[in-house]
C-alpha cells in the first residue's frame, strides 16, 4: 500500500513516459512514430496493443477514441495482463477470449451502456460532481479534468458539453475517454478499476497479483478503429486548468468563449482541451 504514496512529480514522469503504447501488437495495428496513437489498418479483429510499461499501483493507463469504423459489432475491450509483450510467441487475435483464456490476464468488454460494475449487497457509488478536481478510487487520486473527453467547439458543442459534464455520452464515442488502473488491496491483491469520462466503474475485476508487472491492455476491437494515448499529471491541477474550469462553469457553451476579454491562448486552451 505504501507504494501509493509515491510523490506527485515521480508519478507525473512516470506516467509521461509510460503514456505510449508498446512495439509489439496485434498483426492489424499501426503505431504512429510517437507510439501514441494506434490505428486497426484492416478487418476487425488483431487489435490487440499493450503498455510501453508495466503500470505503477494507481497508475492510470488513458486513450482517447479517435475514430469510429461502421459495420462492425462491438467495441474497445480494455484491461491488465501479467504476461510481459516480449514474451508473447504471437499477439493473439482477440483480448476476449484468446488472451484471457491464457490467464493472468483481465479483460473488460467496453459497452454503450451498462458498463458500471454492479456489486450484491453494496450500495451504488454516487457519482462525483462533474466540478470536483479529482476522482478519488480508494486512496488513488487523479485529477479528474484529464479523465473528461471533450466535443470540439461547433454548432452543437455546448450540447455535447453538457453530456460530457453529466458523463452521460456512450463510453463508445469520438472523444470518450477510457482508462484502466489496479489499486492495491490490504490482502497483498489488487483490484481492476475502469474509468470511463471521469467516473470509476467499480472493480471490474480483483485478486490480482500485485508481485508480477501489470502491463494494460487496449484492444483496438471492431467499431473502434483508432485510439490515443492521454498522459495523466498527477498532482494538484495548474492555475490554467482552475482557470479554465472556472470559465467552463459559467458560459453557456464554448462558443462563447471567443468573445470574451481573455488572452488568445487562454481561448483556445478552454475551447480546445
């Protein structure tokens, strides 16, 4: 458990340097040269992409989905596995059931609704208001603004917004931002969280070991054809992004942002990000 408590400027560079995806892949995927953004060039399947590096306890792994591709069924299929991608003889076509079926590997299909975790007896974890700074997931803390995917300003962007802010935008689309973290538990296990637009989804899977790597896995299935990699600061947020959290609060939609009395970078970091 100490591991947590690692300081928030070793866990920023950490993350910054784990936020890529690793060489080896599924036989369909292209990485760009960055490493951060990954495509399915063909077909539906062969998808499969893994960590750079294996993920420190309460380290988040973020992509953002970048592009849809119509005509298939299903979507992108998130997760942690023990087995280190060098050591794979071949990258398996599917994450469920293929990896999975090789165990030591845990695998959440990513749905456009119904994904939160529901558990017997517990009540339901209310969801955080869309203004707090950070999610917290047992005593994990990350700054909930870059959880948060975001429309690009247009005609119906301050509509989009307001999904957004409600987490209520299907996990599935453009924009929406999905992460997968393991929080160590007092029996030497972890559990599997999945964050999906800044709300925690539940441990979707526990009992994982906590003595082997844990590398996430991102299978790029189906109707998802492109993600990307979103590092994660961790820490207190900037006096930029109070700012702009601030201003977001008060408009009626982004668009009006351009007439206000800001500095034109200030502008575009709250219409953009």
């Amino acid at each position: 458990q100490g591991q947590l408590k690692i300081a928030p400027a070793a866990m920023a560079a950490r993350c910054r340097l784990a936020a890529r995806f690793h060489h080896i892949h599924g036989a369909n995927i292209r990485l760009d040269a960055s490493h951060t953004q990954a495509t399915r060039v063909e077909s539906f399947a062969n998808g499969i992409c893994f960590s750079q590096e294996p993920l420190a306890p309460g380290q988040i792994f973020l992509v953002e989905i970048e592009e849809k591709e119509l005509g298939w069924c299903g979507h992108l299929r998130v997760g942690l596995t023990a087995h280190d991608p060098q050591s794979l003889e071949v990258v398996p076509e599917y994450s469920l059931p293929d990896l999975v079926n090789m165990g030591d590997t845990w695998v959440f299909a990513i749905t456009r609704n119904h994904n939160r975790v529901v558990v017997e007896g517990a009540d339901v974890q209310a969801r955080g208001r869309p203004w707090e700074p950070f999610l917290l997931i047992e005593r994990v803390r990350i700054p909930r603004d870059t959880l948060v995917g975001r429309s690009r300003p247009g005609r119906y962007s301050h509509i989009l917004d307001d999904l957004y802010k409600m987490n209520v935008l299907p996990a599935t689309a453009r924009r929406s931002r999905i992460g997968v973290l393991y929080a160590p538990q007092p029996d030497g296990t972890a559990d599997m969280h999945i964050v999906i637009n800044g709300e925690d989804m539940g441990p979707s899977a526990r009992g994982l070991p906590t003595t082997r790597p844990l590398y996430a896995v991102i299978d790029v299935f189906a109707s998802t054809k492109s993600v990307r990699v979103i590092p994660v600061d961790y820490g207190f947020p900037s006096l930029q992004t109070l700012c702009r959290l601030v201003i977001q609060k008060h408009i009626v939609h982004r668009l009006a942002i351009d007439g206000l009395d800001l500095p034109p970078l200030l502008k575009s970091f709250c219409q953009h990000e």
